[in-house]
C-alpha cells in the first residue's frame, strides 16, 4: 500500500512539475503562435501597429471558438515540447539507451529502482490527442474506433518526429518505448474526448 502511494505521490510531483516549470514560457510562445497565426489569415490589419494587433486578437479569441481551440493546442504542444526538446541537455550518444526501461522499476548499480517515466509518457500526450480531436472535430470521421485510429496515429506521428529531432540535436536519447507509451497515451486521450462529446450531447 505504501509503495502504491509513494508511486503516485511520485507522479503526482512529477507531473506538476513538468507543468509548472515551462507554464509562462508556454503561454508566451502560444500568445505569439497565434500572431503568426492572425498574420497570415487577417493580413488586412498586418502592419497598422501593435495597439490594432492587440485588439484584433482580443477579438479573434472573444468570437472565434476555433481560434480559442487553436491558442488551447498550442499552448499544450509547447508544454509538451518544453518537456521533450527545449530545456533537455546535450547528450553525446543519443541512441546510448534505444529501448530504455519499460517497466516502473529500472535497475541502477545493482539496486532496483523506482521510476515513473513510462506512466508519465503516457500522461504527457493524453491532452494532446483530445485537444487535437476536438479542435478538428469537424474534420474527424465519426465512431469511436475512427477516433482512436486517428488518435493513435497523430500521436505516433508527433512521437517520432520528437525522438528524430532528439536524436538529430543531440537533445536527450532516442527511445522506442517512449513512442510506445505516447502513441498508447494518444489512444487514450482519443477515447477521453469520445467519452466527453457523449456525455456533452447527453446533457
């Protein structure tokens, strides 16, 4: 009982953690990707001054759902890249651990010892996936097993190309099960945004 708490106290911390920690750069990079965003479909009021840009996107995001949805992923994809590429450190051989450690106990100098890193890639994309889906649910096919489809392929797709881009910089170590764990983690996060839109369409 106790190691079962210590596991999730340890999750817990972690992952509050991995938020807290990248929270106002994040929100400052999505505050910008939507910008870049208003400069390419509301050209017309490109370049007037930052007061009418300001004011364009107050009421972009007060009127446009979709532009809210837009700002929402980028805030979470920026989360995610903080944790996985922009504050990793330089790793000499980045394929020095290809397959990693697939359980919760990994064992370091002869001792066996506690680690949450597969729970926490699983956790990471879960919100990534559902906000994916529900920014683009007109686009999505209906039915659940669509959804977990696509879901689970967005989230390989976005797996691989965080570990390529690890493996090409230098930042952190190429690791199959973490495209393992996220890819299952965006299947979740698809079934988690199946089980809103029914409970949604219910009240």
């Amino acid at each position: 009982m106790k190691e079962t708490i210590d596991l999730l106290g340890k999750i817990l911390t972690n992952i509050l953690t991995a938020l807290y920690e990248p929270f106002g750069f994040s929100l400052l990079l999505s505050f910008l990707a939507m910008f870049f965003y208003l400069y390419a479909y509301e050209s017309i009021r490109a370049g007037k001054g930052w007061k009418i840009a300001m004011m364009t996107r107050y009421q972009k995001f007060k009127e446009d759902v979709f532009f809210r949805k837009l700002f929402f992923l980028a805030f979470v994809t920026s989360l995610i890249l903080f944790r996985t590429l922009l504050n990793r450190q330089l790793w000499m051989n980045p394929l020095s651990d290809v397959m990693g450690s697939w359980g919760i106990w990994e064992t370091e100098n002869g001792e066996q010892k506690l680690t949450t890193e597969c729970i926490e890639n699983v956790i990471m994309i879960v919100p990534f996936s559902a906000v994916v889906a529900w920014t683009f649910q007109e686009k999505m096919e209906k039915g659940w097993k669509k959804i977990l489809w696509y879901s689970g392929k967005i989230a390989f797709i976005f797996s691989v190309s965080i570990e390529m881009l690890q493996l090409l910089l230098r930042l952190g170590t190429f690791q199959l099960l973490d495209i393992f764990y996220n890819t299952v983690g965006g299947m979740i996060g698809g079934l988690m945004y199946c089980a809103m839109m029914k409970a949604r369409k219910r009240l």
